[in-house]
C-alpha cells in the first residue's frame, strides 16, 4: 500500500493533528507493506514524519520515503528510508513542489 501526505505548511492544533495521524497510520500500518512518503516542507509534513518514524520502532516493515522537488536542497534525511526526486528536472524551481506533489 502508498499512502502520500499533503498537508499545510502551518499547523494550528500539532497535538490534534498528531493523534489523529497516529490512529490513521496505524490502521494503515496493519498492512505489511506500507510505504509512506512526503515531501519534507511544513508543519504537517514534519509531524507525519515524525509518526512514522515512531511507528518504524514497533515495525519494521513501514518504509517513509522523502520525495524531493530540489536537488540543490539539503534536506534532513534521518528519519527516513530513502529519498527519491522524481522527473521533474527541467520543471522552473517555481513550479517544482507542485510537479512533484502532481507525480
């Protein structure tokens, strides 16, 4: 299963959102082959981040990928699998994030 989070770069309530994306992704996560992936900007993406690398310690078997839209950007990789950018290489940097949430 791929389950992609898109979220706002604020968050109002992190605590709220944070419990409510626990109980989602553990549900999502009794499937053994769940592969969560981001984008890495934000308050929403950085909580979602967050869960599922606390839900990796539990079991193993989650994946939390990291999409990249830049490759001149050094983003914090630790709590993540892998990182992949996708074809977007001769999209203008503006149009970048959304190319990539669109792939």
């Amino acid at each position: 299963m791929k389950v992609m989070f898109c979220g706002h770069s604020d968050v109002d309530n992190k605590e709220a959102v944070r419990k409510w994306l626990l109980d989602v992704c553990t549900a999502l996560s009794e499937d053994d082959n769940v592969t969560f992936y981001s984008g890495g900007y934000g308050s929403f993406d950085a909580i979602a981040k967050d869960v599922v690398y606390s839900l990796k310690k539990t079991k193993a078997s989650i994946r939390n990928v990291l999409i990249l839209a830049y490759l001149d950007r050094k983003p914090d990789i630790s709590k993540f699998d892998e990182s992949i950018y996708p074809p977007i290489e001769n999209v203008p940097k503006r149009y970048a994030i959304l190319k990539r949430n669109k792939w």
